[in-house]
C-alpha cells in the first residue's frame, strides 16, 4: 500500500472527523457523520497496520481515532462530582431502605439485652457466676468508669472508632451466611445486659446510663443499620425473584456496601462522642443531649435526606452504564 497516496486521499476526511471530535455541541446530522466517518477511518488505520505495521501516520490517525471514540462514548465521572452523589444519594437512599428492618434489629436487641439483664439481677446464682461479691463491686466502682478514662482521649476514641467500624464492615461483608449479623447483635445485647445488671445489681445504675448512653445511641444505632445491612444481603441471595441470585446478591452487594463505608463515619462520630464527651465531669444532662444530638444528625442524614433521595429514584446501586446492562425477565 501507498502510504503518502493513502493519506493525500483521506487526509481532508480524517481532518473533518478530528474537527466533529473536538467541536462543542454538536447536531443530529453531525452525529451521524461523526459515527460513519469514525467507522471509515477504523478501516483506514487497520489497513496502514495490516500493510506496514507500526507507523506515523498511524499513530496520527490512531490519535484521531481515540479521540473521536472518546466523544461518542464519553468520559467516566470525575471523582469530585462523583462524592457528592455518593453522599447526598447513593449512601441515603441506601440507608432510607434499611430503617424498618433497623427498627426490627434495635427492638430484638433491646428484647435480648432486658432479658439478660432481668435474669442476671433476679436470679443470684446467675450474678455470682459473672464474679464474687467484691469483683461486681469493684467492677462498678472503678473498672466501668476508668474503661473511658485510663487512656487519653484522641488515642480512646481512635480504638473505639476502629474497633466498632470492623464490626460494622464484618456485619455487612459476612451478611450473606444471615448468622454473623444475627450473631454480632445477639452478642453486644448479652454484653450490654450483663454489664447494667451488675451496674444495677451493685447500687451504681444511675452510673451505668450516664456512661453508655451519650455514645451508645449512635454507636447502638450504626450497629443495627450494619446488621440489618447484612440480613438484606443475605435475604438477596435467599430469595431473589425473578432475578438469578448471582444478579440480586451482586445488586444488593453493590448498594448496601456503601452503607458499610458511610457507617465509617458514623461511628467515628460516636466515637469521638465516647472518647471526649462520655469520660468528662459534667452534668449527666450535658453529654445525654451531645448524645442524642449526634444521633439525630445521623437519623435526619438516613430518614429525611435519604427518603428525598429514595423518591428520586435512587436506590443505593450504581447506574446501569456502571454496573451493566441488567438482563431482561418476564413478568
């Protein structure tokens, strides 16, 4: 092949397609050109490579080309218009469709942890088997109250934070097996039950709520949104409808695993709450409203930002152009 006779006969083309690629708005007709010309000049690059290889005049038409395929299929999201739809939409609506399962988590929790409670202070036999008379009343003396203040705040806070929200991934991330979240809540309900009871039991329940309930709110309530996060998981690959479960586990994966990242955040706001308002000297009123302030940015954040987003239509998952085209079912 003549390259110098191939590029004199198509340069003008291969300029015009250049010029459509580059242009800022462009019409119906010009679409329509850009397309044909943009298949034309594929065919011209594959035959300078098929007959010469690797040349300049290739690589100025491949240039051409990447250009030209650019403008048809458009760029990705940039990252800094990507957060703010992750947070004001995606992350929401994600969480607005976990709240009535939430409320049913948070109200087994509470059912468990009553009960627990109730039988550790009723039945003696029971609070000796958790320790002897001057262990519990050790325990309510010093060891409840210096768990939040023996280390300093900041370095407090990181722990809790870091520890609460690898509770958190693990609920949304093993959810599919239904048994870790299940487990998880089972296990901090027994936890918290046995601790207020001996807290009560010992003549120290006033302490016992000062002291779990300004972080606890939140810091309970980020717990259940992750537990209830991994039943949806699993229910998604228990029963999937008409979808196959690989298409409704992958679906409920890619939505509700950003509930995982943004409980990130809500815990390390319980944890900062835990790490420098819990452990100070003040009124027991104080830290309950920073408490219960915390939590209902977070409640607002879920219920009122997220419904907005759910009527919008969003649903926590990715666009189709980023996860695929779904495929179609009857019915």
């Amino acid at each position: 092949m003549d390259l110098d006779a191939l590029a004199a006969a198509r340069r003008a083309e291969w300029e015009r397609l250049d010029d459509l690629s580059r242009a800022g708005r462009l019409g119906g007709a010009e679409v329509d050109e850009l397309v044909t010309r943009y298949r034309s000049a594929s065919a011209d690059l594959a035959d300078i490579k098929t007959s010469a290889g690797r040349t300049s005049l290739g690589d100025y038409v491949s240039t051409i080309l990447a250009r030209a395929r650019l403008r048809l299929t458009g760029s990705g999201a940039d990252a800094r218009s990507a957060l703010p739809r992750f947070f004001l939409s995606h992350l929401p609506a994600a969480l607005y469709r976990l709240r009535w399962t939430t409320l049913a988590v948070a109200g087994g929790f509470f059912v468990i942890a009553s009960l627990m409670a109730l039988w550790v202070i009723t039945d003696p036999q029971a609070l000796a088997a958790i320790g002897s008379k001057a262990d519990l009343n050790y325990y309510a003396e010093h060891d409840f109250t210096d768990y939040y203040r023996e280390n300093p705040a900041a370095v407090f806070a990181g722990t809790v934070w870091t520890n609460n929200a690898w509770i958190a991934v693990q609920c949304v991330l093993f959810g599919i097996t239904g048994i870790w979240p299940l487990y998880t809540v089972m296990q901090n309900a027994v936890g918290v039950g046995s601790s207020g009871a001996v807290m009560i039991a010992t003549g120290h329940g006033d302490v016992f709520w000062q002291f779990i309930a300004p972080h606890g709110m939140l810091e309970l309530t980020s717990v259940f949104v992750a537990a209830a996060a991994g039943l949806h998981v699993f229910w998604a690959w228990a029963a999937p409808g008409r979808r196959s479960r690989g298409e409704s586990l992958a679906a409920a994966g890619r939505s509700l695993v950003t509930v995982a990242v943004g409980l990130v955040f809500s815990l390390a706001l319980s944890g900062a709450v835990e790490g420098f308002v819990t452990p100070q000297h003040w009124h027991w009123s104080i830290k309950i409203v920073l408490g219960a302030a915390a939590l209902g940015v977070f409640l607002f954040y879920m219920l009122v930002i997220g419904r907005r987003a759910a009527r919008s239509g969003e649903t926590g998952d990715l666009a189709e152009s980023e996860a695929g085209t779904p495929r179609l079912v009857a019915g």
